[in-house]
C-alpha cells in the first residue's frame, strides 16, 4: 500500500486494459447516481482491543513488503515504519489517538517564533548499551539537512537554519522563517535519534540488513534476513517502563501475495497483522483463528495525477473523470463496503484542534462531483481530449489496487479517451514516490496517503510548488501563498481556518483525485492482544503492548 517515496529500481510489465473492464464500463449508466449495489457493512472503531494477561515468549507479524531500508531518514512508507517504530524512537511520540507528547525530548519550547528548544531526557540507552547525548540528537537530526543523504523527510527541515547543543541536554534548532509544521513532523520518523558512533561506523550499511541500525526503542533490530523476515528482541534496559515489551522476541514476515498473507493468518501461521486485504474481510471476521479490528485512520485512497502535460493537464478532463467514476461502486468492490466516499484528500481525524465551525466549513460546500457519465463525456468533448491516451499504473497488492486501475481505465473509456493500464511488481511500486523518471509518461497511479501528524496542512503543504512530494508538478500561486501564511501560523484553531481554504482549493483544482476513506484494520491471533488498532502503528511502538491473551 505504497503511499510514499523510496529508491528501488524499476521492474515494469506491461498489460492491456482487460475485457473485464470494458465490460464494467459497459453497465454503467450515462447518467447520474450511484450504481453501487454492494452491502454497505456497519462497523466499529476500537482504540484499544483487551488487555494482555501477561507477558509472552515470542509472537509472529506479517507484512505485505520488506522495507525498503530501516535508516530513518529514508523510513517513508508503511513497510519500513511498522518496524522502525518499535526499535527507534522520536523527539516527541506520536500516541495511537493522534496527540503528541513528549518523547526523547522530555520537554520542549518554542522561546521565539523561530526557536525551538529541546531539554534531552536523561537516563536513556541505545541499545549497544551506551547513554543516548544531546550530541547524539544534534548528529541525528542534521543528517536530514545533508544532501549527500538526501532524506525523505528534507521537507520537515526545509525552514532550518541550524540546530546546536546548546546544554549538557539541550537541543536548539533555529528556523529560517517560523514554521508550525516543524514540530509535529519530529514526532515520526523525521525526528529519530540514533547514535552518532553507529552512524558514524556503519556508513552507507546503516539501515541496511548487514548493518542494522542501533536506536533506544523497546525492541533492538537482532536480525534481518533478506527477502524473509526480520527479528526483534525486547531491550531490557528500556526507558520507559509503561512501554516495555511484553514479548521477549516479535519475528515479522514478509509476504507480498494477499492469499499468502491471509493464510497465514487463518492457518495461526502468523499472530496478527496490519493492512488486512480487503477481499478477506469476510473470511477473517468469522475466522476463530482471532479477530478483525478497525481502527483510527488518516489515509485517503486516491489517484496522483503523475503528469500535467498530458491529457490531465485539463481541468475539465480531471473532473469529468472523476465524475466518471462510481466511487461508492469502488468502495464496495476494494473495501467490501467498509469505507465512504469523500472529496478531501483529508480524513477529519486530522482536525481535531480545529473548532467544529472550521471543521464543518472544511467538509462543507466542497464539489461533490456526482456521478454522471453524459456530463463528464461533454466535458471531455468541450476540451478536446476525445481520443487520447491515459496511462494508469498499479501493482498487484490487494483488492483495492486492481479495482481502481480497472475502474479508472473504465470510466475513461467510458468518457471518450483511451487507456492503459501498466502493472509493477509490489517491490518496485514505490518508484513512483521516489524517481521522477519512473513516473514519465504515467498520467494517475493510487495512493492510500496517510498523514503523519494531527494537522491538515501537512497534505497541503505537499501540493505547494517544488515538493518533492506534489507528483505531478501542480502550482497555483494563491494557493502557495495560503500555504506560507498557513505554515507560519503557530495557534493551531487559526491555522485550520486556512487548512479549510486550502483544502476547497484542492477541490476545485483537483491535483489528486480524491476516491474515498476506510479505517484502519489488523487482525490479531487468539494468542495475543494489546494492540491500539491505529495507523499511528507508523511512529508509536505498537509490538510493545502485545503480549498472552
């Protein structure tokens, strides 16, 4: 479920749109309304499943990747993040109800709009043993800021001018200009620390399955073996004892076939995992091999467009294939129903500092883009586009990749263009996030977009002009000046006031297409328990809490 960028090498097949979705597009109607006639299943969020009994000699976990590397400053994409966060830990902890607290830095300040100062916690190890320094802070953090490393996670320090020990424990880091985001995006990956003698020594192996990485978290990273798993084992002289590991070892799979991944959980191969195919709800919420959760999500599924120099490069042709599409009929084929359309490329899980007027306005009045096949083809025909191609890429990880890609080219075609669909391998998808040749000549790839920190205007802040992150190279001068008012607003209630406009904006301009949102799921064996079904599985040591039902 690539959202983010990583750096693989690009392994490309290439298939014809299928017949099966000619077919699709052939019973929709040239009309408005929904042609959805799935079952639209009720649903509970848990925050937190039951209370272990006691601790546990081992579990097993299952993902649908290997990470692409478990250094932080490139830890982008949920593969790498669901094990990083149980062995290295934040400036600030990034909790499963989406609040921040205090992390590595027991407390922090913000003395001047471009000042932010943080008091180290003391006490603290690495896991080979040795105290964990305000040095070891500064070395950690100013690695993001080198562009020899060239971080995935540049776009939290762009506004960084400098960051210093300026006390036995003390960090300072001095802004260019100030920058509300810069704090919350320390409570992820963005903010690790790690020994400056390990990253000194291990060079470029750090985060690699030879050199592993030597942080303070529960766990310690004991092994890695490629292409197979890779093995945790609880660090007994852990900092905090609210958060030491119930389970003496956690081995997580890699399985990157969804029946593979759903067999192992029915089969008790597995103890649990994350990220369950949607094609198996069913089975596993009557499996009694242990119990389907869902749980607090940030993520929208969505389409990139990946190039505005093509036929997309057309307002009028985004929204008419948008308008194209069934989405409540996408819902139920990827999500079995569990999900809603929606029009924002936020979830209001991130708007829990807004006062409920802004969030309303935030939701409200947005273009819903209502299904309706005759309107969109007329838009299609009004911009000249009839005819032409779009290229749709997808990979071969779950119900909700092939349905997109298939529903997509559908309602294409359904409007007078042409499409293709072209298929990567699971490993080398996450390409498209990383290496702007690997996204020539792709007009929409999908996307579930999670957001790291409690505040819409880290989804926008991506959309402004020359992020790394803004695909397709979209820019509209208001919206970017809205985004650098927005940024430089530090009351969180004032800040969402712009997020909203920034979000109507999005709306209208439609960068990404926005398809819909569903929760978070896990599934967790009847051996265990105690885990907070929360996409903060990403930064939060969530294998810590898991221990003998």
């Amino acid at each position: 479920m690539p959202r983010h960028r990583t750096r693989r090498r690009l392994v490309l097949t290439t298939a014809v749109v299928l017949a099966s979705v000619l077919a699709l597009a052939a019973c929709s109607p040239a009309g408005s309304g929904s042609t959805s006639t799935g079952s639209h299943p009720s649903y509970q969020l848990t925050a937190q499943t039951p209370a272990p009994s006691g601790d546990i000699d081992s579990f097993t976990w299952v993902s649908y990747s290997e990470p692409y590397s478990l250094d932080y400053a490139y830890a982008f994409d949920y593969s790498d993040n669901q094990v990083l966060s149980n062995v290295c830990e934040s400036m600030l902890r990034l909790n499963p109800d989406y609040t921040i607290t205090p992390g590595l830095a027991e407390s922090y300040s913000n003395p001047t709009p471009t000042t932010w100062v943080y008091e180290m916690r003391p006490g603290v190890t690495f896991h080979d043993g040795t105290p964990m320094t305000a040095a070891d802070a500064v070395a950690s953090m100013r690695r993001h800021l080198d562009p020899a490393v060239g971080s995935s996670w540049y776009s939290v320090y762009q506004n960084v001018a400098s960051i210093d020990q300026t006390g036995p424990m003390e960090v300072t880091v001095t802004l260019t200009k100030p920058d509300s985001q810069f704090n919350l995006g320390i409570s992820g990956a963005a903010g690790v620390v790690e020994s400056a003698a390990t990253l000194a020594s291990k060079g470029k192996n750090y985060g690699n399955s030879t050199g592993l990485v030597n942080c303070t978290g529960p766990f310690a990273l004991t092994s890695w073996k490629s292409g197979e798993s890779v093995t945790l084992t609880r660090y007994d002289k852990y900092w905090d004892p609210k958060l030491k590991a119930k389970a003496g070892t956690v081995k997580i799979l890699f399985m990157t076939d969804p029946n593979a991944r759903v067999n192992a959980l029915t089969s008790g191969q597995v103890d649990g995992g994350w990220m369950v195919p949607s094609e198996a709800f069913a089975k596993l919420s009557s499996s009694d091999a242990g119990k389907l959760y869902f749980g607090l999500n940030t993520a929208v599924g969505s389409l990139i467009v990946g190039n505005l120099k093509g036929v997309l490069g057309d307002l009028n042709v985004r929204k008419a294939l948008l308008m194209a599409m069934d989405r409540q009929g996408i819902v139920d084929a990827a999500l079995k129903g569990y999900g809603s359309v929606t029009n924002a490329l936020t979830t209001e899980s991130v708007w829990g500092q807004a006062s409920d007027a802004t969030k309303k306005a935030a939701f409200s009045g947005l273009n819903p883009y209502t299904y309706d096949v005759a309107a969109a083809k007329k838009l299609v025909e009004k911009a000249g586009a009839t005819g032409k191609t779009i290229t749709i890429r997808t990979a071969p990880m779950g119900a909700d990749f092939s349905v997109v890609a298939q529903a997509t080219a559908a309602a294409a075609q359904s409007i007078g263009l042409k499409a293709t669909i072209q298929t990567m391998t699971p490993d080398s998808y996450t390409t498209l996030f990383s290496d702007p040749t690997a996204r020539k000549g792709v007009d929409l790839f999908y996307t579930s977009w999670y957001l790291s920190t409690p505040d819409p205007l880290e989804m926008y802040g991506v959309l402004h002009t020359g992020q790394f992150s803004n695909y397709g190279d979209w820019s509209d001068p208001s919206f970017d000046a809205l985004v650098d008012q927005a940024v430089a607003v530090a009351d969180p209630k004032a800040r969402a006031e712009k997020s909203a406009e920034l979000q109507k904006i999005a709306n209208q301009q439609l960068p990404w297409l926005p398809l819909y949102q569903g929760p978070m799921t896990v599934f967790v064996g009847k051996k265990v328990t105690g885990v907070a079904p929360s996409v903060a599985f990403l930064y939060y040591p969530w294998a810590a809490t898991i221990g003998a039902r």
